[in-house]
C-alpha cells in the first residue's frame, strides 16, 4: 500500500551537490519537497515528480521504497557561491543525469531549463560553467557516459519529525 506522502527524503549524492552549490540547506530542500508534495507535477524525465516551489524545483521519485522520497536533482534559481568550485564532471546511474562543468563559477549560479536538462550560467559574466543533461545514456555518446567519473548512492536522508 502506497502511504499518502512521503515522511523521508533520501538525497542522491548529486542532489546534494546541486544543493550545496546553490547554498540550500538539505534540511530546508527536504522541508520544501514534503510541503509541496501534494503539489507534484509528473515530471517527463526519469525522475517521477516534479515539484517547483520557491524559486527552485525538485526531480523526485516517489515511492521509493518504505515511504522513502529521493531527490535525484534541485535545480533553477539563483545561488551564491562562497569560494571558486573545482571543475567537476560525473554521471549519476539512478537517475541517467551527467554533469558536465565547464569552468567554476565566480559567484551566483543560476540554471536555464532545456527539454534536455540544465544549462548553468555565471550570473555575473554571464558564461557557461556547467550542462546538467538528463536521459544522458540516450541523449550523449557511449564513450562520453562511459568516461565520466560515476557518482552513485544515496547521501543524506532528512526525516520529517512528528509535530
């Protein structure tokens, strides 16, 4: 029997990165994901749900096991950095998600949706400095899924507490 909402958000490591370079709290993402679950969209991508609520939106699958909700990437709106991040590329398995950074950003990121994922821009000069691209294994070459680096397993997990 399928629980009426999720109680749990497991992070994938990818979410969490996603996250961490926007300067979102993964407590505050669990908190908005489980508030705004009833307000899911299906999403077309393979992530199952979709939520989008403050400025940012939320890839989900749900259930996913025990009344588990995973994120498998939070994206849009903009992010202040504190430092340079290092250049970073991987692919992620669950979720069919690579990343490709292009060059580190100076400060704000902001993310453009494509019909294939994301394009992330330096808010400041305006450049390119990363290509979130879903459905990778379909959409990118062999060779080029391959070669990344794989960034899999779960990361943290936020439990809703009992009011």
């Amino acid at each position: 029997m399928t629980p009426a909402s999720p109680a749990i958000v497991a992070f994938t490591r990818h979410a969490e990165r996603r996250a961490l370079e926007r300067r979102l709290g993964l407590h505050d993402v669990g908190e908005l994901l489980l508030s705004h679950h009833d307000q899911r969209r299906r999403n077309p991508h393979d992530a199952d749900w979709l939520v989008r609520a403050s400025g940012i939106a939320i890839a989900y699958n749900w259930p996913d096991g025990d009344d588990v909700t995973m994120p498998s990437s939070s994206a849009h709106g903009a992010s202040s950095l504190g430092g340079r991040m290092e250049t970073e590329s991987y692919y992620m398995t669950e979720g069919d998600i690579a990343y490709i950074r292009v060059q580190s950003p100076h400060g704000s990121v902001c993310s453009e949706e494509q019909e294939w994922g994301l394009r992330d821009y330096d808010e400041e000069t305006g450049e390119l400095v990363g290509l979130e691209v879903w459905s990778a294994s379909k959409v990118l070459p062999k060779g080029l899924v391959d070669a990344l680096p794989r960034l899999d397993g779960r990361g943290r997990t936020i439990e809703r507490q009992p009011a």
